[in-house]
C-alpha cells in the first residue's frame, strides 16, 4: 500500500521490490540484491501489518518488523546508503493525553508495538545514516484498510458499530509517500513524526467515510471493552513532530501533512479512477 505510492511518487529512479522479489529475513539475498542495486536510499516498506496476528505470532512479526530492518539496514550502510524506516504510533501506550512527539518515552502496549520498537532499534544500530518515521492508522489504494472495510460493510449491512474511545491520525498513504522522499532528500537523519494534520476516533473517521462516499449507513458508537480484540491498542495515539514545521507543497522539507479530511477526499478520488 505504502510502498506502491513511494515508487509513484519516486518516479523511474526507483526500483520496487514485491516481497516476492526480496524477503527481507533472507540476509544473504538482502545483502546480494541491495549490493547490485548500490542505492542511494533504502525505503523500508515491509512490515509485518497484522496487528492481532502478531499477539499469537510475535516471533514472526519479530522477524520482519525487528531482525529484517535491522538487517535491511545493514545492507544498505555496507552499500553506502541511508536507510527510512516506517514505523508506527503503536510504539506509545497512548496514555499521555496530548500529542506524541518524538522525544517522548515509547511504551509498546501489543507485540505489534513492540516488533516495530525493535525495528526503530535495530535499524538505528545498523545505519548511522537512518531515518525512522512513525505514522498512524494509514489507508491506500494499494491494499486493505479501514476505509475500505467501513465501505464493504456499509453497503452490505447498511449499520455500523465502531469504537469511538481510541484517538488518532488516519493518514493517507499517498500524502505519507510524498513527504517520506522530501524527508529523505532535505531532512536531518533521526526520528521524525509524519502524520496527517487533525485527530478523530475510528467512530469519527467511519461516519466521514459515509459522508464523503455517500453510501447511506447507520453508524453506532462503542467502547473498546465492547469491541474486544487480541491486541490492545493504544487509546489515545495522536503524533505531531517537535520538528521544525513547513506547509505540504512549499518547496523544500514537507514535515506537516494535510488534515486526515483531506487524505480521506484524496483517496476516494484516485479509488473511484482505480475502479
């Protein structure tokens, strides 16, 4: 999803690798394929995405988000290059109830959490030369997301239950791709928040997607506790960055991203000329 949007926004010096082509826990292949390509900057945008998954399976979550960036990362300093890694607004328990900026402590509430914490790590040890930027609660073209199950279940059942007690950042990885490479061209190596501008709940976000798309569905708020799933996530997950700030499109560093409204009109834009 992300990854399809960096290499459009990358245009033809990009060189997109599908987890077919590259498995980043094979180290021998990372290193012999990022070695052959010699690039000037190693996008990570493999990850491990299944986040109740990852409760039961954290060992294998662990080997992508963790290990694969770290060896990734290594394979990119040997090769000269700088390495982005996305990480996640899930590496905060969300109980600080104001913005996460990025040098505020980390407290990973779920394994997903945790896998990606491991990755900012091991990342960071492998390539003095990185950039670790954590996003939130994205949504593409390229792949499943909230905005298309809220859609499916909209116009199948016409009646909605979401929760409205969890706070964050839908950001639209479209917007996210374009400042990722303004990052990596114009920004200070480090950690970076790159989130949409605006907060919402999942209730908030589901009943705009209604709107925007005009399919007629009846939306209920619920707590969390009413909605139990196997991984705990973070209640209030908001991130703005203590960066110095620029407006998206203004020439140079694009660290403030549109307001999630925005990413949401944007990506049922360019989903209606998809379909």
């Amino acid at each position: 999803m992300l990854g399809r949007d960096v290499l459009d926004a990358a245009g033809d010096d990009a060189v997109g690798l599908a987890h077919a082509d590259l498995d980043v826990t094979d180290a021998a292949s990372v290193g012999r394929i990022v070695g052959e390509v010699r690039p000037d900057l190693v996008v990570n945008c493999a990850a491990w995405t299944d986040v109740d998954g990852a409760e039961e399976h954290e060992a294998d979550a662990l080997r992508v988000n963790g290990d694969g960036a770290g060896t990734l990362a290594a394979a990119a300093a040997d090769a000269g290059a700088a390495v982005l890694y996305v990480s996640s607004d899930y590496v905060f328990d969300g109980t600080k109830g104001e913005p996460y900026v990025e040098s505020d402590p980390t407290n990973p509430i779920s394994a997903y959490g945790r896998t990606k914490l491991a990755g900012e790590r091991a990342t960071a040890d492998a390539n003095p030369r990185h950039y670790i930027v954590r996003t939130s609660w994205l949504f593409g073209v390229g792949g499943k997301n909230f905005v298309e199950t809220m859609l499916r279940v909209g116009r199948e059942r016409g009646e909605a239950r979401v929760v409205d007690d969890q706070i964050g950042c839908p950001t639209y990885t479209g917007h996210l791709a374009q400042s990722l490479l303004s990052l990596a061209r114009d920004g200070e190596f480090g950690i970076h928040h790159r989130a949409a501008q605006g907060q919402c709940s999942w209730f908030e976000f589901a009943r705009m997607i209604f709107q925007k798309a005009h399919v007629d569905c009846r939306v209920e708020p619920c707590s969390t506790a009413e909605f139990p799933r196997p991984a705990r996530r973070p209640a209030y997950s908001v991130l703005e960055s203590e960066r110095t700030t620029t407006a998206f499109g203004a020439d140079g560093l694009i660290p403030t991203l549109p307001p999630w409204q925005h990413g949401l009109a944007a990506y049922l834009a360019e989903r209606e000329v998809a379909v």
